[in-house]
C-alpha cells in the first residue's frame, strides 16, 4: 500500500501530536483551481472556516483568491492574512451587529443574507453608517447534496438561506430598504459532494431562479454557488488535487450566465484537505478480548471529523513497515466517540510509532478543542522544518 512521504526522522524531534502541512501541495492546488477558473473568469474566495491557519490564509491570499467568511473572527483573520477587503464575502445564519459592523467598516464586497429579519438589521446599522451594503440573498435551493446529513445545507429542513417559496416576500421587502442593495444570489447546498449531478442539479436551479427574477425586472450582477465539492479520503496519494476542471466544467455548461455577469465559489475543504494531516503517537498497544487497540496521543480534540460526521480519514504507521495487523485506533479522551477508526490496518505497531491521519488540513486544526484541559495542536510547515 502506498505511504505518503514524510520527514520522519524530523518528525521524532517534535512533540505529538501535531499538524504537518505540504506547502507545495497546497501550492500546487493553489494552481490548479485558479487556472482552471480562470479559464472561464470564475471567481474563487476560499472557505476560511475549512482552515484559518494564519501561515496557510497568507499562501491562498498570496494566489490572489478572495475570502469566504462566517463570522467577525474569519473576516479579521482574512483581512490580517492580506485578503483584499473587496473580496471578502460574508454569510452566517446568525450575525452579530458587531460582526456586520465589522463588515461594514471595512467595506467588504458582499454580505450573504440569510433571513428578512437579517436585511432589517443590517439596513439599520448601514443607514446609522451612512452606507449602502452590497448583499446577495442566500436562497436555499431544495437540492439534495446526497453527503452526510449533518453537512447538508440546501434543504427545507435546513437552518440556512431563504426558501424559495419566501423569495418573493423577501425580494418586495428589499425594494424598501434604502441601504441595501441587492447585487447577487448565493447557495451552498453542502460539503463533501462527489456525485456532480448535484452540482448540475443546482446550476440548473439556479437558471430557474434568474427567470424568476427577471420576469420580476431583478437583474442580477453576481451568482455565488458556495462551495461543497468533495475530496478521495481513501486515496489521497492517487488524486491530491481534486478534479477542479470538471467541477468547474459543469457550470460553464449549464450555467445561463447573463451579460455582464459574474459568477463566484467558495471551495474550502477541496483547497485544504490534502495538504493537512495530524501526526500522533501511539501510546500504548492494548490486547482487548476481541479487540487489539492502538490508543494514540491525538484525540476527537485534535480531530473531531471521525467521531462528528463518521468521517473516514486513511491511517498509516510510518514508523513501521512490519505486516499489516488488524487495529482499532483510539485516543486518550474519556468519551467512547473517540475512536479514529475500527478494523484499520496497519503495519505492525509498537510504542511510540507515529501514525499519520491523512486528508486533516480541512476541518481540521480549526475544529481543535481544550476539551479534557488539552494543548491545542501546533502546526509545522513542509517548507520550514
Ligand atoms: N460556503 C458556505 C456558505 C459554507 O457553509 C461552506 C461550508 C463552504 C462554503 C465550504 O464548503 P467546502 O468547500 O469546504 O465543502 N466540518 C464539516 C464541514 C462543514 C462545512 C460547512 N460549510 C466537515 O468536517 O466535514
């Protein structure tokens, strides 16, 4: 079985566990997802919420994407990584007035609403700004991502964007708000989406909505499909870097764009994952009844995907090349949800190896906890160790 590669004899001078990131892949990615949108003038901010790394924010703004944000916290850690404040975009079910403040402030380019009550709101603290915020609606499109349901967003049942059939009410209400100004549609209907026809499903959604609007008069200058495009955590040496050209082919094939406009996205995890992974140690090698245990160093606080979504994230003893044996990799945390991985295999494993977690530079770092008074992890770079 394929390993990845890394410098493990740099790595047994570090304290455990800890994140290592590939600046040459994110680099590399980082390439590829600007060339490719670029090939049809596709603007791309990045997810900050995927990874807000201060040393990984600077190498995306370094590429010149912009920023999506979800909270004051990411719109400052955007702006201090160097993203342009004009490509900064923010959305969230629920903004504080200082977090619209901020936004404001800074004149960020886009505010993505999320509820009538949200425009009210932030109508008032532009008027008291003397300012016209740029807001695009998020419309919760009724397309099913087919991910996991707890990273689903774009259905009814969901707590985001604006349903359909309220559109209309939303749309007249704008008309009498004098400090917004509606300049674009916004969806994310989820994350971690392989199918592509869920994809298409919303670029042809979204061609609707445009008909509804300009039967309406509404013409719209900017549509933001969010971000949601998936990434093999069972393969991440075969396909490092996500298959950008077809994701980014199905909208320019469906997609009805109007003259003049432009269209964005917000990738994070498919910019981050495969870069990151979490380097931990084994603890201990406990003999179950039924059971043979790896208890690792690292824990749900250092990376909670496994024990949150189920999620799979492929494990390799990179200490040992000794035959593959059959464990259940666990951390130290006193929850039974804090288990990696049941039946993993891995070659022969003793005291002290280290185990790499792969595919953890999204949703990774940034989701750490103190939980059981814990460090949080640090992190250490390909290009700087
Ligand atoms: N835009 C919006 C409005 C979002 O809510 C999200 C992710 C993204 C963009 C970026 O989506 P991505 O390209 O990364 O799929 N913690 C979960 C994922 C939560 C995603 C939340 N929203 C996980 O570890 O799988």
């Amino acid at each position: 079985m394929l390993k990845g590669t890394f410098p493990v004899e740099k790595f047994k001078a570090l304290q455990t566990p800890f994140y290592f990131y590939d600046i040459e892949l994110l680099k590399e990615t980082l390439k590829m997802v600007t060339t490719e949108a670029n090939k049809y003038g596709y603007h791309v901010h990045y997810a900050v919420k995927a990874n807000a790394n201060p040393r990984i924010l600077s190498v995306i703004s370094s590429f010149g994407l912009g920023a999506d944000c979800v909270s004051g916290g990411e719109i400052q850690a955007a702006l201090n990584a160097g993203f342009p404040a004009d490509k900064i975009v923010y959305a969230g079910v629920g903004k504080a007035d200082w977090e619209i403040n901020l936004g404001l402030d800074n004149n960020i380019l886009c505010f993505n609403v999320e509820s009538a009550v949200e425009l009210q709101i932030i109508n008032e603290l532009a008027a008291a700004k003397n300012k016209v915020a740029s807001i695009a609606l998020r419309i919760n499109p009724e397309v099913d991502a087919h991910t996991h349901a707890k990273i689903t967003t774009g259905m009814k049942e969901n707590k985001f964007g604006i349903n359909l059939s309220l559109l209309g009410k939303v749309l007249d209400e704008i008309c009498t708000l004098k400090n917004v100004k509606l300049t674009g549609i916004h969806s994310h209907i989820g994350s971690q989406i392989t199918d592509m026809s869920a994809f298409r499903n919303l670029a042809i959604r979204v061609n609707e909505i445009q008909d509804e609007l300009e039967a309406r008069n509404i013409k719209i200058q900017n549509i933001n499909f969010g971000g949601g495009l998936g990434i093999d955590y069972y393969h991440p040496n075969h396909l490092p870097i996500p298959a950008f050209d077809n994701y980014f082919a199905v909208f320019n094939k469906l997609l009805q764009v109007r003259p003049g406009q432009q269209v964005h996205f917000e990738p994070g995890r498919s910019i981050v994952a495969q870069c990151g992974t979490l380097i931990s140690k084994v603890l201990y090698v406990k003999e179950g009844e039924i059971k043979k245990f790896a208890i690792l160093d690292a824990g749900f606080t250092e990376l909670i995907r496994p024990a949150m979504y189920d999620a799979h994230h492929r494990m390799e003893n990179i200490s040992s090349d000794e035959e593959i044996e059959i464990y259940d990799v666990v951390g130290p945390i006193c929850e039974s949800s804090d288990v990696f991985g049941k039946d993993v295999e891995l070659n022969k494993t003793h005291r002290g190896d280290l185990i790499a977690l792969r595919s953890a530079g999204a949703y990774g770092e940034v989701m750490a906890s103190q939980y059981n008074c814990r460090q949080l992890p640090k992190a250490y770079y390909s290009d700087q160790l």
